[in-house]
C-alpha cells in the first residue's frame, strides 16, 4: 500500500539521556592535574638556584643542593611516583562516578580529581610528619 512505511527502515538514534560521556569527565579530571602541574612548575621556577648562605652546592661532602635542585629532586623521587597514584585513584573514583551515573560531567571530573588529589596530601603529610 502506498501509505504504509517499510519495516526495514531503522528507527531515528536518539542521544543517551541521563549520564554524561565519560570522555568530557576525564578531560576534566586531566585539566585539574595540569593545574597541579603548571602550579608546582611556577613554584619551582621561583625557587633561587643558588644557596643564600653561600655554602656549597652538591650532594655529599657537607654540601647541600640548591632550593631549585632540591625541590626537583623531591618532585622526581617522591612527586611523579605519588601523583601517577592518585591520578590512578582518580581514574577509578571517575569509573565509580560513571557507573553512578553523574548528570554533569565537571562534577562527575571535579570529584574524581579531589579524591586522588586529596589522598596525595594525605600521603604527603603522613611523610612529613
């Protein structure tokens, strides 16, 4: 009948409702990391790279390294290895977000990124103290 629709025609793809893509949550989970990132950069670009005391520079011997060097030896040591760990956390706190289905995804990435970054501090002030 000229009236009638083919049943062969696949019906029109509507956009998921509900969650938000996981895709623009984890941008937004990488975007509060670069934030720490750049911050910590400026804080080392700030530091002066010679001692103000005037007393050696180095390792070994009584000497001891610039504020620069020093604080980039910390970064390499004990830095890289404790913020690779918390953005793990946060890739599985923004997994949980997901399956829990947050409607904004800057919420869903902004919650992720405070239980990593969070557990870092707690980190480095259970090794300071």
């Amino acid at each position: 009948m000229p009236g009638e629709m083919s049943s062969d025609v696949p019906p029109p793809v509507r956009p998921r409702t509900g969650a938000p893509p996981v895709g623009r949550a984890a941008a937004v989970l990488v975007g509060w990391y670069a934030v720490v990132l750049v911050g910590f950069a400026l804080w080392i670009a700030m530091l002066p790279t010679e001692n103000t005391d005037g007393s050696c520079e180095g390792i070994g011997f009584g000497c001891t390294p610039a504020p620069r060097d020093g604080a980039l030896l910390l970064a390499i040591f004990y830095g890289l290895p404790l913020l690779a760990g918390s953005f793990l956390v946060s890739l599985i706190a923004l997994g949980i977000g997901a399956a829990a289905r947050f409607r904004s995804a800057a919420v869903a990435g902004t919650l992720a990124a405070f239980v990593g970054l969070v557990l870092a501090a707690s980190v480095m002030v259970a090794l300071a103290g």
